[in-house]
C-alpha cells in the first residue's frame, strides 16, 4: 500500500465519514472484552444484575496496600454506617489476608479504598492512584482482624458535609443455605491470573460479578486443615484480588467474604486447568462468623 492510500485511509477515519468506522471498533473493542469476561464466568455490567442485587455493587470497594517492594490488592464491601454530629463512619469488612502490610490496629498509611478503577490500566504491577476511580478514602483505619476466620474490619470517618451516600449490604438474617442455592460474588478479582487458561493478553483490573450455587459448609477433614471449617463452599469464581468481596443471596443480603480457595486443596484452582472440573470453586467465611465477628468488633 503507497503512502498516498495510507494518509487517506487515515484522514477518513478521523472525517465525520469516519465516524461509522471508529464506532464500529470501539464497539468490536468492548464486544472483545465483554466476551472474554463472560468466558471467565465474570460480568462487569451491574444492569444485569437481578434486581434486587444492584444496590450492592456501589457497595463494593477496591482495596491497595502496599510496601517499599510490593502492592498488594483485594475486595471489600461496605457492611455498616453510623451517623454521627459531625462525622459519618463506615465501616468495610475484608479479609485479613488483604491487610497483612498493615498494623495490627490503626491508622493503616499505605491503605487506599476506591469505589471503581479507571479503564484501562494495564496490570495489578503497574498499578498506582491514578487509575483509582469513583469514591476513595485513603484514610483508613484498622479496627479489628482475625487470622481464623480470616477477617478484618475497616473505618473510614467523613466529615458530613463531604460525606456520601452509600448503603451498606445487609447481612442475612437466618445465614441459612441450601445446597444447589444461587449465589453472587462481587469484587476486585485479578482475571490474569488465569490468562494461560483463555485470555490472550492482559485484561484490566475492574470490578465483576459472578455466578454459582452454594455446595456445602466445609469440615475440618475436608482436606486435612482444620482452617477449613470456617468457610462455605461454592461454585461462585474468584481469583487472586477477589478476595474481600460479597457473597450475596439472590436478595442481595451477604452470606459471607469471599476469600478464594484453602491452600492445596481439592478445589484450589492452578495453572490452566479446566475450573469447570471441580465440584466448588471457591470458598467463603461462613456467614455466622462474619456477625459474630462484626458484633464483637462493633460493641
């Protein structure tokens, strides 16, 4: 092709002639990516969620933490609020795996929390505040963790005059499931660490939602760690950044954290095998636990 056809190929595309050209790519692009997505088992698009579930998604909160040689990211969702004469405090419960670059209790300096994330960015390696998006706290503080079940409990205080208006997601009330139970997970979940399994290239961090049933509540000899006892198995999909987020009943009230799979089990997801093999895919902090943490915590 001489130089001539090439510049006035160009100058079409950026004409107002263009514009069906330039439309049909960035559609063809977000085709691309929505498929991709979807082959994970992930959606990003809260419109079709069910109804009752959508209100929970602005609940849903990235979280960074990082060191002088490491940036570590999870989920986490809003779960409590409590208006005072000058303040509004909410309250965002994780995993205390999540937090592990922060102190105990306390101020956590490095810990930023961000509603969404800019697209694109390229990785979870490049990462930094730029590419945060939508609400951000980066005053957070550190209330209580445990280590089994591996929990923790955030605080970010706004003055009211800047405060915002986000509803906490419910807990369930029974935290009763039934095997075969539709359930939802929402967070942060890092998709390349599946990439040798069906992505080709990397795709951005941003927030998803999955699908799945509840399998079982598992026991301590499940897999020979005692650990195991904490957690509700599910077919819902996670990965590495996922951890932290919802696991929500088809009400929209949450079940558990998600927390992604025990170390070296049956159902721990590796390399670029099939996910589609196991009997549950992931697992979550049982739903007592996380009240019985959270009225421990909050009282």
């Amino acid at each position: 092709m001489n130089p001539k056809t090439v510049r006035s190929r160009l100058k079409r595309m950026f004409t107002v002639k263009g514009a069906f050209y330039r439309t049909s790519f960035a559609a063809l692009v977000i085709c691309w990516t929505m498929c991709a997505l979807a082959r994970e088992g992930f959606i990003d698009n809260p419109k079709m969620l069910p109804p009752k579930l959508r209100p929970a998604w602005d609940s849903i909160f990235f979280i960074k933490t990082e060191t002088t040689t490491k940036i570590d990211t999870g989920s986490s969702f809003l779960v409590s609020k409590i208006i005072q004469k000058e303040f509004i405090d909410y309250f965002f419960v994780t995993n205390n795996h999540v937090i592990k670059s922060c102190p105990q209790k306390g101020l956590c300096p490095s810990a930023i929390l961000s509603q969404n994330l800019k697209i694109p960015q390229k990785s979870m390696s490049f990462l930094d505040n730029n590419d945060l998006n939508g609400i951000i706290f980066d005053q957070v503080e550190v209330l209580a963790r445990s280590k089994n079940p591996d929990l923790a409990l955030l605080k970010v205080s706004i003055p009211r005059a800047k405060a915002y208006d986000l509803l906490p997601i419910p807990l369930s009330k029974s935290c009763s499931l039934t095997s075969g139970q539709v359930l939802f997970g929402m967070g942060f979940p890092d998709l390349n660490t599946r990439k040798s399994y069906v992505l080709k290239e990397e795709l951005p961090l941003r927030k998803v939602w999955s699908k799945g049933v509840f399998t079982e509540n598992l026991k301590s000899d499940d897999n020979g760690d005692e650990n195991t006892n904490y957690f509700s198995a599910t077919t819902v999909d996670t990965l590495d950044g996922g951890s932290g987020g919802a696991l929500l009943n088809s009400v929209g009230e949450a079940v558990g954290v998600m927390k992604g799979n025990p170390d070296n089990s049956d159902g721990h997801y590796e390399g670029n095998e099939d996910p589609e093999h196991y009997d549950w895919q992931s697992v979550a902090v049982r739903c007592e636990l996380l009240k019985e943490f959270l009225n421990k915590s909050m009282n």
